[in-house]
C-alpha cells in the first residue's frame, strides 16, 4: 500500500550544517522487512510503473541550484536497490538537469556489495555517492534481541569499509543517555556523519521513554551535539520545533 505522505523536504541551515533536499520514495517492498521501530516498509508498490508514478512526482520537487542546494538526500520504504531501476535512472536524471553533485542513499548493511554499482553508474554523470546505514545502535542487544535489525556480530569497522554515513536511534524503552553517548562516540569515531532519530512509536514496536528523551533534551550532552556539524537531530514529534531540530519526511 502506498500511503499518502510528505514526501519532499529542503534541509536548510536551520536544522543542519549541510543544506540539502530530502526525497521519500516507493520501493518495491523491503527484503529485510522484520525491523522492530519501522513502519514505513509498508508504504511500498506492487509494480514498477505504480512505484515509478509516485517517485516522478517526488522527483519532479526537487530544485537544486535554484535554491542553492547541491546535495539530494534519497529515502525510501526500505533500501535504494529496492527501487525500480527506472526510478534510479530518474534520480540520476533529475541530479544533472538540476545542478546537483551528490547523491546520499541510504541502505541496508546486506546489500553492501551493491555500492560500487551505483558508484559507477551516477559517476558517470560526474555524481558523487555517498553510503548512509541505518545501524540504530551499537548495542547488539538493542540492535538485535529487540530491534531486530539483522546486524548480527557485525562491527563498526566492517560498516564503514562500506558506508560513510549512519543512523542512529534514541528514545525507547531500554535506552539511556549514558548508552547514547557511547554510540555516539563510536559513530563519530568511524563515520563522517551521524543523523540522530528520536524514537516515534509504531504499532507493535517498542515504547517510546519520554521520561529518557526529556533527560536527553535537558543534557549538556544535547547541547553539546547541536553545535557539531557531523551531527543531524531528527524529532517526528517535536511539533511545535521546540528544541529547533530537524524533521523526518
């Protein structure tokens, strides 16, 4: 099922030291498809032209150097080599006509082998591709008895041989700021770039620990991250953008 969302963003210098814009597309289904905190492997197509359709339409936002951005972020319900061939070939297409140098796709640690592959083929049109994997922790109990996220044994140095990028989840049931900090270190330490979620509750996933996140929110430690420009700070559910960072598309 295709679901009606939000499917275009500019990140500005408001919320993050790297402007760019943001595009959430339909794959075709998430291989993977048994992580505990995600609900978006749902909003996917049953054909290509169906995914295709709703992609076009994403694509067809996207402005570039018209509003001084270089960069196009690509998300989707589950990894960028579960789009329809044709869709990549759009994005590549839409990168040229737009002025855009970098390309960011974000995937699974399973399909890693796949990365030179698209290298090759946006370089061909002078793009840069960069890697981004959500890891959600390097806690491998979190990760793997309760999120579930098919990381198995797999450490932060074998990640980065193969991805430059990498999310980072906070705020269920479980978590503390002391683990955080712990994961953020690691990021940093092998990453270029760490995009911080803040946990939003889904139908039979965790609990969300509000109690956890306002401790985050009051930390130093908080304070500390939103003056680091390797570090991105998303909050669904910070409506009213009270604590001015960014929101997940």
């Amino acid at each position: 099922m295709i679901y009606d969302l939000v499917r275009y963003q500019l990140v500005d210098e408001k919320t993050s030291s790297l402007k760019r814009e943001n595009v959430l597309l339909v794959s075709l289904g998430c291989s993977w498809g048994k992580c505990a905190f995600c609900d978006y492997q749902d909003d996917k197509a049953s054909t290509v032209l169906e995914s295709d359709a709703v992609n076009k339409k994403a694509l067809a936002q996207v402005k570039g150097r018209e509003v001084g951005s270089f960069t196009l972020e690509v998300t989707c319900s589950a990894s960028y080599t579960e789009l329809p061939f044709t869709t990549i070939n759009y994005i590549r297409e839409v990168c040229r006509e737009k002025g855009i140098d970098t390309v960011i796709l974000e995937g699974h640690y399973i399909f890693r082998d796949a990365n030179p592959f698209f290298t090759d083929f946006f370089r061909q049109y002078g793009i840069k591709t960069i890697f981004r994997c959500g890891v959600e922790t390097f806690d491998e109990h979190i990760r793997e008895d309760i999120l579930h996220k098919g990381l198995p044994g797999v450490t932060p140095e074998q990640i980065a041989r193969h991805f430059s990028w990498i999310n980072i989840m906070f705020g269920m049931e479980g978590q503390t700021t002391a683990q955080l900090e712990k994961d953020i270190a690691t990021g940093l330490k092998y990453f270029d770039r760490v995009n911080l979620s803040i946990y939003t509750t889904v139908k039979n996933g965790p609990a969300r620990d509000s109690a956890a996140i306002k401790t985050f929110y009051d930390s130093a430690f908080y304070r500390d991250l939103t003056q680091n420009p390797a570090i991105d700070i998303y909050d669904e559910w910070d409506d009213a953008n009270e604590h001015k960072v960014g929101h997940d598309i």
